[in-house]
C-alpha cells in the first residue's frame, strides 16, 4: 500500500478553499431542504437542472482545455498518482457537515 503525501504549503490553501466551498454547498444544500419543506419543488427542479448542466459544462471545459494543453499525440500521462493528503480528501465533506450544521444556528442568515 503506497503511503500518502504530506501536505505542502499549496495543500493547505486548497485545503482552505475545498471547507469554503464545502461550507457554501453545505447552506445550499439546507436551503433546498427547505424550499422542499414548503413545497416549492418547481423552484428546486430548475435549480438542480442548472447545476447539472453547470456541472456537465465544466467537465466538457476541463477536457477541452485538457485536451489543448496535453495534446492528443502527446506521451501517455504518468499512470500512478500519489495518494493524495487524507485532510485534503476530507476537506470537502468536512465543510458540507460544518455547512449544514452551521445552517441550523444561522450562518446562512450571516454569510448569505
């Protein structure tokens, strides 16, 4: 089993904004939940149908650009990653948690 990375100074601010980005999608996500409270499902439709197509665009990008820079004749790609730091993997799951539960004591109120 290959051992994991330390975390680098880049690491960290990634780190950083992965639990910011966690945290705004963690009062989105309490926001949908309340608009299903109320029964505003068409409003949560067009939502989650712009953020599928959002998210479909940005991988169709991602491989445009991926395609420009790398080349399609280029030499193949290095085949095994290092593991990336453990914190940096949780760090997104971590900011929907503090997300969701900072929603319920108001931080949607304060940020939003």
């Amino acid at each position: 089993m290959k051992k994991r990375q330390k975390m680098q100074t880049f690491d960290w601010f990634h780190w950083a904004a992965l639990v910011a980005i966690g945290v705004f999608l963690g009062l989105a996500i309490d926001g949908l939940v309340d608009l299903a409270t109320v029964g505003a499902w068409g409003s949560i439709i067009m939502i989650l149908g712009l953020s599928a197509g959002a998210l479909v665009f940005y991988f169709l990008i991602e491989r445009v650009i991926n395609f420009i820079s790398i080349g399609r004749f280029s030499e193949p790609q290095q085949l095994r990653k290092p593991r990336k730091p453990l914190a940096l993997s949780f760090a997104l799951p971590n900011g929907i948690i503090i997300g969701v539960i900072g929603a319920q004591f108001g931080l949607a109120n304060l940020i939003l």
